[in-house]
C-alpha cells in the first residue's frame, strides 16, 4: 500500500511541466525546406504548437570546384534548414547532435526572447538530442546559428540558417520566394586551390576571407542551379547573412526592390537598390521581374562578388519588354569634339605593330589586361559560373577562326567550355585586326593553350565572316 | 656461482616485470606551474608531480578489464553508469573492433572503474591540460599562427573516422606522450569542473553561459581556440555519456 | 527520543533493503555502493534512502551566499505541502566538500539556517563519492583557489527508487513546480 503511495507520487512527478493555464493548441511539425527553397506561407489563423526537428552534423563537402571543406552544419547543408513559424506559436525545438560528430552544439535562434536564444538550453554532445520551446512573440526574418565556443569557429565552418516569424496576418502575396544566405570561409590557401581546405583562424581573426559565398559554396545558384522567375512575376528573396565577419551590401544587378523589409523587421521600405545585411542579420527583398534576361546577384562591396565567389543568378524568363528595356539600339563610333577625325580604326593603325611573334604575344599581353582580364582574369581561369576559362579552353583551341569572331564580334547563348555549360554575353570588343591578332596570339600561347601564332591578315578575314551563331 | 645465478634469476623477474610494464607504459609528469585556463584570476597553480599514461586505454586493455569485471560487459551495463551506446563499436561482450585503436564510447563511471581496477585513477583537469602543453608554455598567449594550435585544429575540425586509428602512430610531447591531440578526446576526473549554465539558474554562482553561448569574458585567452574546444565538448558531458571520440588515460601519483 | 526515532526507522529499511535493492532500476542513484555520514556522526548507504521521494541539493557549509538561498527555497517547498504528502517526502542536502564537512559542522548548519529535524538528512562523505554522485546527476561545481566553491544551484527529485525525476536549476521554479508535482 504505502509503495503504492510513492509509485503514484513519482508518476505525478514525471507528468511534463505545465506552460501555465493555456488554450489547447494544434500541434504541428514544421515542414522544413533547404536553401533555396522556402516553406508555404502558413495558412492558419491561430497560433499552434510547432515542433522543429534539426540535426547538426560535420561533413566534407564542396566550396568551389576541387575545394573541398569541413562543414559543421545544422541539418547536413550550408545554410541549415529553414523554419517558419506564425507569431503567437509555441515553438519546441528538438536539436539532435549526430554521433558522428566531434563537438558539442547548440542553437541561438534570433526569434527567442530569452537568454542566450536557447543556446544554453540546447547545449549538445555528440549523440544527444535537447529539446526547449520558445514563444515566438515578435514578427520578422530571423538569423540562427551555433554559439557553442568558439562560437567563430562554429559559425564560420557554417553553422547558421533563417527562421521566418510570419505576422499573424502573414506576407503580401508574391508568385516566388527563395531563400538567399551570404557567408564567408576562410581557408589555408588562397581561393581556388585545389584539395581539402582547413579553416585559417589567422584570417578568420584579421577578418579577411578568401571566399564570400551564398548558399555555401561557390556556384550554388549558377548555371543549372539558378533561381528562376517568369516575367511578371513578383519575387520574395529571404536574405540571410551568417557572417561571421562581412556585413553585406546586397544588391540585385539591374533590379530595383520595390520593397525592402530592412534588417527582417516589419517596417517595408520602397524602391531601394543596395540594402545592407548586417552579419547575423536579415533583409526581406521583393521586387517584381518584368525584364527578361539573366540577372546577377551580388554583394555590392563588390571584390567579393568577382573575386571570392559572391555572385549568384536569377535567370527570368518570358517576352522581352522593349519599352522598359529596350536591348542595345545603337552602335556608333564616338569622336569627341575637338578630336582629329579619325576612325578609331585608323587610329590604332598609328600603334606599334609586331615584328615577330615574341613580340606580337608581348604586345598581346598588354592589350588582353586592357580588354579582358576583368572578366577572364589575369591566369586566364576565367569565374565558375559566370566567364569561362581561357587557360587550357578546349572551346579556344578548337577553332582559331571562331575565337577571332568570338573576339571580334562577341558571343551570346550558352556555350560549354571544358565541361561545364556558361550562358553569359561576352561583348564585341572595338579592336584592331593587329590588336586582335595580338591578344589571340598571346592567348594561344599562354596557360597550356595551343601555341598558335594569329596574323592581322587572317583577323580582317575572319572579321568578314561576321558574328558566330550560337544556339 | 651460486651468487650469480641468483643475480641471473634475479634480472629475469625485473625483467618480466619490465615487460608487463610495458604494456601500460607511463610517463612521468615533473611537479611545475601553469596558468589554468578559464579561472578569472589567472594566476599560475601548482601541479605535483604524477604518472600518467602514455597512450589513451586500448580496446585490447579495455578487454581485459571486461574479462575480468563482467558487470561491466556491454550486456551487463546498469544504465546508472552508462548510456546505451556504451562499447557501441564492439561486436560483441568480448570482441573488440580494433585492439590498437583507443577504447571509446566509454562512460566516465567505465573510464574510473577501469583506472581503479588497475591501481590508478582519472588524471584531474589541471593534471591532464598541464601535461599536455604543447609548443606554448605557462603564461604565453594563445597564438592564431600557432603551428601546434594549428594542427589541434585541424583534427578538432574533421569528422571522426570509423574505426579510430591506432594509438601512438603520431609523434609524442615533451613528456614522452602519445596523442595527447589528434586521436580523441579523454575524460578527466573532474570533468563537471566545468562552468556550465542551463541558460535557466536564477542565482547560480557560476559565470552565465561561458561556453554554451559564447562568452569569453572570463576566460584568460580568448585566442585558445583549442582549449575552449576542449572546455565546452566536457562541459557538455553527463557521466553516462558514451560518445565515438572519447577515451580517457589513466594517471598515478598524489592528486 | 526522536533520534532514536530515526535511528530505529533506518534500522527498519535496513532490513527489509536486499529485497528492495533487488527491484531497483537500472537507472537508480542507489546502485552506487556509496557510504555517507549524517549529521548525527551515523554512516549510512545511499540505498537507505530508498522509500521516500527525496528532495535533495549540493551545498557546502562554508557556503554564505547560494546554499542558504538553496534551503530556503526547501523549506518553502516543505511548507507548502499539503499535510497527506509530508510524510512521504524526506529533504537531503549532500556536501561537496567532504574535505571539510564533518557531522559537527553540519550540525551548526542545521542550527543556522532553521533546519527541520524529522524530515531532513545532512550527508557528508569523500571526494571520490561527491564526484560520482555529481557526475550522475550532471551537476557541475569546482573547487576555487579560496576554498569557496562555484556551483550551481540545483534541487533535485528522487523517486522512491532513486530515480532522478526531476531537477530545478531555477530555485523560484523549483518551488512553484515541485509543489505543484507533489500536491
């Protein structure tokens, strides 16, 4: 009888801990969704209990093409998964430590009032799974991340994600919504070199990453991966930054916002071209695409778009809109006033003009730094994703013919160069058959390429053939 | 004669002993001073000297205890003393997955039971850190540009491999120690030494979130990213825990 | 006479203990083979605890600032019992400075802080014992240079069984929701 008494005291004592009197609420498991993609707008009209479930684990992965990097992540991917939730809901968090893991992790969730944003309470060891809930009481677009110590070192490896609180009367309506996180890695060696890359702490401290990625890695939303719209669209980017230095100037290549929720708060700003996304913070951008074309994505501090990987692409597609962009309509030769009236042709033809071919890559040498190395860069290896390589080109030295009137004439529509498939336009570039012939021989006998010699005669012949058609 | 074939028996017996020795093979630790970690003053404490040993326990050594001690079989476990996972990469109560490789998935009531057994006990916190000063000494900051704390890194920051390398493949310390870094991590007597919040104390007397939510005001150097990872991966620990990378290593002498 | 009391239960559970012990849960804090010593200057297992819940905390007796908040927030547990339960529920508090805590220094802390007699156990012991225990339940502490300590502050349940059912590191939840469970 009397251990009867105890069994029935202990059985009271295991019944979970009531929140205070509350309402009964629906429960729920939130649909989660990886970058780039966002969950669907929730459709209820009362707070419910949500259960997130997030696992945190260590992988290699890839950073760039033949970069590969020790990620710590929440839920196997950089960013981690995303979670949105309806201001009012009672949100319980499950974060489970894969046993594989070598550390110990939490989660710091920016939409938790409460100390240490749960980080305390979800203090994990490999293995272990924690569970807290938190009230999500104030709207907006909110950073998480790992704040275990070093919590740099946590977060620059990439752990951290977003979390939307939708206001209880949700988000104007838009056709697309993507979900969009700057980060930055700091690595061993210098961006681009091939193998495994551990973290540099060093750089880390002096905050001077070699690459500045969304989404992870370099190229994740390039080529094939590209966020895609149809014209007339609006568009709703959920902008992360996880740092865990760099504070993003976050711009959209020939869009204006038409509607920045600045730093993920509710307060909706109108017609902004750059905003600002503070490391651990968050932006709302939506704009509607009524241009077709491609559009770049990039951190507007802009080193780090064309050399440490910040770009991206929103590829839009539909009728062209000639009213509001009307393409290019003319093309003329410009002659200043004041100027003598010289063609820009014939002025060129004054310049010196090779003698040999040593000379003629010398002289090829100074015209493609000119002309080309903005976008091909200075060995030739050209961006992942967005300008193909002229090092090694097996498009370059297929044909020395086409490359002239590539040159010449420019290039647009996709085209594969050692594999991989770029769709950017290359402008024709204004030069002079000698110039011309300069900068191919020079190509042609740099970086492994094919060692050809390109005379000013066969560049007026290959002018003639006009623009090379691609499809 | 007699005398020295007496002596000639005499040097067989040092000399099995010699060898069974060698089977634990302990380094001695010289009595000196360091600098602990996170204590707020950051004044050097003493460390006598001890025994400590110097590789991480073995799988094969692991065996022989359970040999001998069956409650502490991985079917006989009590829950009190360790997780489910316990011996999780054996195959069986007595069948190891690699003798040379470090016994982990060990709790710390298996990791004491096993050093008590052999007449020893867990190294403490200030004993193990001491010994393993490495290519910095008491006082000196921690250094981003630390080849060592480098190298610490490194391993901290890549997944685990399954099975575990052997021990003492890699090079020793100034005491003649092995893996001190690089192999796994090893529980320490006072493990729970650690300040740890629950993000929920109202009045506790311990430093608010130092290594859960990431605070470093407390801590004597916050360049020591090595250390802090050692810190907060113990101060996430329950005694019970058994985790893939966690061994532990014996020590002798005076605590 | 209520020492004897006292004594005389213990005696009482002492034997019919193997037979409990033989029920314990794999889980139970009374499989350790531990041997304390109350304030009385009387060794007792911890297995003798077993057939109350207990409410129990760390502390230490040198302690001036967070042990007295810690009994305080027991006895005002204590008192709010209703009357049926009171019976059935014992409060101990273990030291974690065995190297200083005697049966005598518990004793004055008794006196100090107006602690019950009938329902309280005062438990000192080793080192060793003090870190299994604390390793078991996950309470962290360390010793600083001063002979002070930096500990949390944590009330803890145990079932009749020993079982850890439940731990406050909040000392006013602890109260509001231990009297709640316990009601």
């Amino acid at each position: 009888m009397r251990s009867h008494l105890m069994l029935f005291l202990s059985a009271m004592l295991l019944l979970p801990l009531p929140a205070g009197a509350q309402e009964v609420m629906e429960e729920e498991t939130a649909v989660v969704t990886y970058a780039p993609e966002v969950p669907p707008a929730i459709t209820r009209k009362k707070p419910a209990k949500v259960i997130v479930k997030i696992e945190t684990r260590e992988l290699v992965a890839r950073l760039a093409d033949g970069v590969e990097y020790t990620f710590w992540t929440f839920g196997g991917t950089v960013p981690g998964p995303f979670v949105r939730v309806r201001t009012g809901d009672l949100v319980e968090v499950h974060l489970s430590n894969h046993p594989d893991s070598k550390m110990p992790h939490n989660i710091d969730l920016h939409a938790v009032t409460g100390p240490g944003g749960g980080a305390a309470s979800t203090f994990t060891a490999p293995g272990h799974t924690s569970i807290f809930s938190f009230k999500a009481l104030n709207p907006g677009l909110y950073v998480y991340h790992c704040a275990t110590a070093p919590v740099g070192m946590h977060v620059a490896n990439g752990m951290y994600g977003l979390i939307l609180v939708e206001p209880e009367e949700g988000l104007p309506k838009v056709d697309r919504e993507y979900y969009v996180m700057q980060s930055e890695f700091y690595t061993k060696d210098k961006y681009g070199t091939a193998g495994l890359q551990p973290f540099d702490m060093e750089k880390a401290l002096k905050e001077q990453p070699d690459y500045v990625v969304f989404n992870g890695s370099v190229g994740a939303l390039s080529g094939d991966a590209a966020l895609q719209a149809n014209v007339g669209e609006k568009i709703r980017l959920y902008v992360g930054n996880g740092g865990p230095n760099l504070v993003s100037s976050f711009h959209v290549i020939g869009e204006i916002f038409d509607k920045v929720y600045g730093e993920g708060g509710t307060a909706a700003s109108d017609n902004i071209q750059t905003t600002l996304v503070p490391a651990g913070g968050s932006a709302i951008t939506d704009f509607k695409v009524d241009v077709p074309g491609t559009y770049i994505i990039v951190d507007h501090s802009i080193f780090r778009a064309f050399n440490k990987g910040a770009v991206a692409q929103l590829k839009v597609s539909g009728p062209e809109n000639k009213e509001i962009y009307s393409g290019k309509i003319g093309d003329e030769v410009y002659l200043p006033e004041g100027s003598t009236l010289q063609s820009i042709f014939q002025e060129s033809s004054s310049r010196p003009s090779a003698s040999s071919k040593e000379e003629r890559i010398k002289l090829g040498e100074s015209a493609y730094k000119t002309n080309c190395m903005a976008c091909h860069q200075s060995g030739g290896q050209g961006i992942p994703s967005a300008f193909p390589p002229l090092a090694g080109s097996d498009f370059l030295n297929a044909d020395p013919n086409r490359a002239i009137r590539v040159l010449l004439h420019g290039l647009s529509g996709p085209v594969k160069v050692n594999g991989e498939t770029y769709d950017s336009v290359m402008p024709a570039l204004q030069l002079a058959d000698e110039e011309a012939a300069n900068i191919l021989t020079y190509l042609y006998n740099s970086w492994g390429n094919a060692g050809h010699e390109i005379t000013p005669e066969q560049v007026a012949e290959a002018r003639k053939a006009g623009k090379v058609e691609n499809s | 004669m007699m005398i020295r074939g007496f002596s000639a028996a005499a040097l067989l017996l040092l000399l099995s002993s010699c060898q069974s020795l060698d089977e634990v093979r302990t380094a001695r630790i010289p009595q000196g001073e360091y600098v602990p970690f996170f204590d707020a003053d950051q004044k050097p404490v003493e460390v006598r000297s001890f025994h400590l040993d110097m590789t991480p326990v073995t799988q094969s050594q692991y065996l022989e205890f359970v040999k001998k001690n069956p409650s502490w079989r991985k079917s006989k476990i009590k829950r009190l003393f360790a997780d489910p996972d316990y011996l999780k990469n054996w195959k069986a109560d007595e069948q190891v997955q690699s003798e040379q490789a470090p016994v982990t998935y060990v709790s710390w009531f298996a990791a004491k039971a096993y050093c008590e057994w052999r007449g020893q006990r867990l190294p403490s916190i200030r004993e193990w850190e001491y010994a393993a000063l490495e290519g910095k000494r008491s006082g000196e900051r921690g250094d981003a540009s630390n080849d060592n704390q480098a190298g610490i890194l490194n391993w901290y920051s890549r997944p685990g491999k399954e099975p575990l390398p052997e021990v003492a493949k890699g090079a020793r310390n100034q005491y003649g120690l092995f893996d001190m870094h690089g192999l796994v991590w090893e529980w320490v007597f006072d493990f729970n030494s650690v300040p740890k919040s629950d993000g929920r104390s109202s009045s506790s007397e311990f430093p608010e979130d130092l290594f859960c939510a990431g605070g470093t005001g407390s801590s004597g150097d916050p360049g020591d990213y090595a250390s802090f990872m050692r810190f907060a991966f113990r101060s996430s620990l329950k005694g019970s825990y058994t985790i893939r990378d966690l061994g532990f290593r014996c020590a002798k002498g005076e605590s | 006479m209520k020492k004897s009391l006292l004594t005389a239960a213990f005696f009482l559970l002492a034997a019919v203990m193997p037979v409990l012990s033989a029920e314990l849960p794999d889980n139970s804090l009374y499989q350790f083979e531990q041997e304390w010593t109350n304030q009385y200057g009387e060794k007792q297992s911890l297995e003798s605890l077993q057939g109350k819940v207990r409410i129990f905390a760390m502390v230490y007796t040198r302690c001036t600032s967070a042990c007295p908040l810690i009994v305080q927030a027991m006895k005002k547990i204590e008192q709010q019992l209703p009357p049926e339960a009171a019976g059935k529920i014992g409060f101990v508090l273990f030291s974690m400075d065995p190297k200083r805590d005697t049966p005598e220094s518990l004793r004055d802390f008794v006196r100090t802080h107006g602690i019950g007699k009938d329902n309280w156990l005062l438990l000192t012991s080793n080192q060793d014992n003090v870190q299994e225990l604390t390793a078991a339940i996950a309470f962290n502490f360390k010793e600083a240079a001063d002979g002070v300590f930096i500990h949390q502050n944590t009330i803890s349940v145990l079932d009749a069984k020993g079982v850890l059912v439940h731990q406050y590191p909040n000392l006013e939840d602890a109260v509001s929701e231990a009297v709640k469970g316990l009601s």
